[in-house]
C-alpha cells in the first residue's frame, strides 16, 4: 500500500509495511462513503422532522428545506462535496471532520462523556484478581499478534470484507492532549512488546516477551503477583487522573509533567501495546460492577488509551475503551477473543527457575504537580457522581425468541425503546441509533434517525384502548419495516446526518449560512435525547457510557440469546432525569410488546 491514505491528526512511527496480510487485504477493494443524493437526503431529512415537531413546526420547516434544495448554494456545496471526496490521497470526505468534531476537538474530559466499557461474566474458575487478569491479557496478547501479522481476518457482513483501518489503533497507540485539538500518537509494534500494569495509582511496565518467547499466564500471573505486593506497601500521587481532566487543562499539565522530568515515563505508557488496572473495588450489583470497569475512583487508569483491560480484586473484570480513533465493533471482537482464550486456558505451573521482572514507572511530582492531581480529582469526582445508572436485565427473551416472533431484533429492541421513551417523555423526541459504515473505506459511524411517523403512530396505538390487537401489530409491523430501512440506509451511507454535516463544513467564512442550519428544528431534531447503540456479545454482562446530552438518555443494548441487557445512563441535573425510571419503562414496554405478539408471529399479520 504505498499510497496508503494519510488520517488527520495522527502521529506515527510505524512503517506502511507494517499494514499487511488478510486483515488488510481488501482496503484497496473498498469503495469510497458515497456522497448522497441532494434531493434524497432533503426528502429523508424533512421525513424525520414531522414525528419530532409540532405541525406549525413542520411546515416551517418544510419550507425552509425545499427553499435550500433549491438555491444555487445548496447546488454549490453538494459539488464541492463531490470534489473533496474525489481529491488524490483522500480515503473518505467525513474522516477529517468527523474525527476533530467529535473526538479529538472535543474538550470535555473523556470520561465520562466519550470513554465506553465492557462488563465481561464473571469466570468462577477464577477466584484472583491476578489470575483473572493474567488469562485476559494472555488473550490479548494472541489477538495483538494476530494484528501486528495480519492473520487476522477482517471483520465482514454476509456479503463483503469490513475495513480495518481502525485496528491501526487498537494496540501501541495513545491519544495525547494538545490544543485546540488532540493528536493520536501510534508506534512500532517491533521493540514495544509491552504492556502498562497500575495499581494503587503506580504504574508498572511488563515485557511480554522474553529471549523471543512470549510468557505464559502462569508467568503472567506470578508477575502481576509481585506487582501488586509491591504497589500496596506504599501510597503514590495518583497522576493518571489527570487524564479525566478537560482537554484544555489536561494539555497544560502534561507539559507541566514533562517540565518535571517525565518525559520517559510518558512515553513507556503512550508505547504500551495496552493497560492493565488492578482495582481494589468488590462490586455486587451489575451497576456497582460498571461504575468500576467505566471509571472506578478515577486514580488508577491512563484513560487516553484506547484499550484498557480492568480486574477488580474480587476477580471481576471488563475492558475501557478510548473512544477517538476505534468504535466498538473492533474492541469487541478483542474483548471475545480475549474471554475466551482465558475461558480455554487450563491452569498450568510456573517454570521452575521463572523470576518476575517489571519496571516501575515512577512520576517526578513536585508540588505544582501535587497540586494540579488534588484538583483533577475534585473535578473528577464531582463528574461521576452525578453519572446515574441502571442496568435491566430482561430474561424473558433475546435474540432466538425475537426471530421466532418474524422479527429483526435491532430493529424490534429499537421499538421497545420507542415505546419506553414515548411514555417517559410524554411525547416521541430525537432519538440516534449508531449505524456502521465500514463497509467503506475508513468508514465509521453514520445516524439511524429511529424516531419516525410509523413509530409514532404505533407507540399512540399501544396506548389507546379503541386499538385491536390486530391493529396494533399491523402498525408494530409497518414500524419494524420502516426501521429496518432506515438502517439499511445509513449503514450504506446513505443517512442525513453526516451528508448534511459534509454541506455545512463547506460553507465559506464570507458566504450566508443556509436557513436550513439555523432554523431552530435542525438543532433540535439532532438533539439526542435518546442516543443508543448495540453491541451484543454472550460475554458481556452489560455495556455502557454516559448520555450525550444533559438532558438525554445514552441506551446501551446487548441482544443476547436469551435474554436483553440494557444499560441506561443519564446525568443526575435540574432535568430531574433518572435511569431507574426509564429502565421500568423498557421493561414494561419490552412485556407488553411479547404479550402483544407472543401468539402469532409479527408476519403472519
């Protein structure tokens, strides 16, 4: 790939040779994001804002597109669009933009409000800390080798290859503060077989590879032992906390950390291939337990890598991922593999003549570092304890069930959160569906806009005693179809939200804003007051992050086969918003959807 696009924002020291083998074979057969149609987009755009609006609204509205479909500037930007994205060395027109706006120039601190987390099942072969942590990360280092060779195959639908671009940063990649906007720092994988162990706020750095062999989970373990008896016999300045600090202040005191001489330091933790934290935490509930994977006390992780495996002392574990660079499909697959080649591995003895061997990575802390820590962590505190959760685990069906019924389970969970959000708010509002456009070159993400006039008009028949069942499912029935479309389009690229985004990055400094972005709809149906995303796994227990507005719901949804978790966050403000609420809401709602149809299937009507 000598031509291999360049991404913005991202500092390297690999060589381009180093993207090689079956994961990244198909790269160069991957077609680029389409730039939709104009008109087609408006039509959809203008379809998504009736549901949301009031009737004065809408026509306001309408109007106000059908005026900027047809203008010269709207004709304009739409060819300018066409341009960017046939530029010579540009792998998509979104990526640049995308990325700044909403990863690397986004201020607020990434966690909680960018970081995500992964709550795996408990294993009760394992009954340490150590032990539990030793068979992950021997897991994960399988899978990074399989990365770093390309054997791994890419992730694919039923019809085609996926791109893997973003597995460049899963492993030896760190995101590193600066302003006004973040970088993304990647190094060799050759030379940097490491991995980051914290506990007790210190940091440790292990090699993993040993006279060219890779050390077993039994070496593994009996290092991580001595790790953590060394770290609790003495207290350290927690300085991973500042890296849940806004960007800004973040930036300003990492050169405050390397002014004090820790330059080296930095680096070992940004080289690691990934982090391991050792939490003290005994969690009990299935919210304690992602409280503790998201963030715990804050004072023991390096939250600006992209992968961070988590252990607590009762050898319950999970996975915090960085958020910038890599979406959660890849990190999934690297969360599966790594559950369940520790599920596989027997427990084998420690070589005779095995001695541990780590490097403690001590930080020069001089008062104005000590300081700055104190106030990362008040601000941090303060940050979490308003986060609220609620994790519904609803066993009466999953995935096997909801087929049975004639029904796609994204689409059928995605109304059960309709009806749960209808009845919470009172009234349908804007709500994301995350969709995913690998199926492109460098593609990412693209917004299934999930609230539509089908949806309403079905979520109004559940509550209306004049409607049969037989009209009820009739609507549930046009409702699921319409659903289905909706993601179809925008995983083939073929959404509003970026297409729009893409025209409104294109306006020039001296020219008009189109009415069509300031008109009061085009924020608010872009508003997320219930922003959801799937990720299914028989592995995960839940997994979850924070609501994307303060006046907003963030609905993670794992489709078991028997059973549906989801994880419901909100912020704890003056919108008098409460997760337990809106979790009864779904599980009413996901009942009374099963007793609707539990006879007959959907298609049968």
């Amino acid at each position: 790939m000598a031509n291999k696009p360049q991404t913005h924002n991202v500092m390297s020291t690999r060589e381009i040779d180093e993207e090689h083998g079956a994961l990244f074979a198909q790269q160069e057969q991957l077609p680029k994001l389409p730039v939709p149609d104009l008109e087609s987009t408006l039509q959809k755009y203008v379809e998504s804002l009736k549901p949301v609006l009031s009737e004065s609204e809408y026509k306001h509205s309408a109007h106000v597109v059908a005026e900027f479909g047809q203008s010269a500037q709207a004709q304009e930007l739409q060819r300018r669009l066409k341009a960017r994205t046939a530029e010579p060395g540009r792998a998509s027109w979104l990526e640049e933009w995308w990325n700044d706006l909403s990863y690397m120039g986004y201020r607020d601190p990434v966690i909680p409000f960018v970081s995500y987390h992964y709550s795996y099942n408990d294993d009760p072969r394992c009954t340490r800390a150590t032990q539990r942590a030793a068979k992950l990360i021997s897991g994960a280092i399988a899978f990074r080798a399989r990365v770093v060779d390309g054997s791994l195959e890419p992730d694919s639908t039923r019809t085609s290859a996926l791109c893997s671009h973003s597995y460049n940063y899963m492993f030896n990649a760190c995101r590193i503060p600066a302003e006004p906007s973040d970088k993304f720092r990647t190094v060799a994988y050759h030379g940097n077989e490491t991995i980051v162990v914290v506990r007790n706020s210190r940091f440790f750095e292990v090699s993993f590879v040993r006279n060219n062999v890779v050390l077993s989970a039994a070496e593994i373990e009996q290092t991580l032992e001595q790790i953590v008896q060394t770290a609790d016999a003495a207290d350290a300045v927690a300085v991973g906390v500042l890296t849940t600090d806004h960007r800004d202040t973040w930036t300003r005191n990492r050169r405050m950390l390397l002014d004090a001489g820790n330059a080296s330091v930095l680096q070992a933790i940004e080289a690691a291939a990934f982090v391991v934290c050792i939490e003290p935490d005994m969690p009990q509930t299935r919210e304690e337990l992602s409280h503790v994977i998201w963030h715990a006390s804050g004072r023991n992780r390096w939250f600006d890598k992209p992968c961070q495996f988590v252990v607590t002392d009762s050898a319950r574990a999970g996975f915090c991922g960085e958020h910038s660079m890599i979406d959660g499909t890849p990190t999934l697959r690297l969360a599966d593999f790594a559950v369940a080649h520790s599920l596989a591995l027997p427990d084998g003895p420690v070589p005779r003549g095995f001695n541990p061997a780590f490097n403690e990575l001590r930080f020069q802390t001089p008062p104005t570092v000590v300081r700055a820590v104190a106030q990362a962590q008040s601000r941090f505190d303060v940050n979490v304890a308003a986060q609220h959760v609620c994790v519904l685990n609803f066993a009466a069906f999953g995935k096997d069930k909801i087929k049975k019924l004639g029904c796609s389970p994204d689409a059928f969970v995605q109304m059960v959160i309709q009806l749960a959000s209808t009845r919470h708010h009172g009234r349908a509002r804007p709500t994301y569906e995350a969709s995913m456009t690998r199926s492109f070159l460098h593609g990412r993400t693209e917004t299934c806009r999930s609230v539509s006039s089908d949806s309403v008009a079905w979520c109004t028949s559940m509550d209306d005693p004049s409607a049969d069942t037989g009209r009820r499912i009739k609507l549930l029935r046009t409702a699921l179809a319409t659903h289905s479309r909706l993601t179809r389009e925008a995983v083939n690229g073929h959404g509003v939200d970026r297409h729009l985004l893409g025209l409104r990055m294109l306006v020039a400094p001296t020219e008009p804003m189109p009415a069509i972005f300031t008109d009061p709809a085009y924020t608010y149906s872009s508003h997320w007051f219930v922003s959801t995303s799937q990720m299914s796994s028989e592995h995960l227990c839940s997994y979850g992050w924070s609501a994307v507005t303060p006046r907003g719901y963030g609905i993670a949804y794992n489709i078991r086969e028997n059973s549906l978790i989801i994880h419901v966050a909100c912020v704890r403000n003056e919108h008098g918003l409460n997760s337990d609420r809106f979790a009864q809401c779904l599980e009413t709602a996901a009942h009374d959807i099963a007793s609707l149809i539990d006879v007959k299937k959907v298609s049968e009507y």
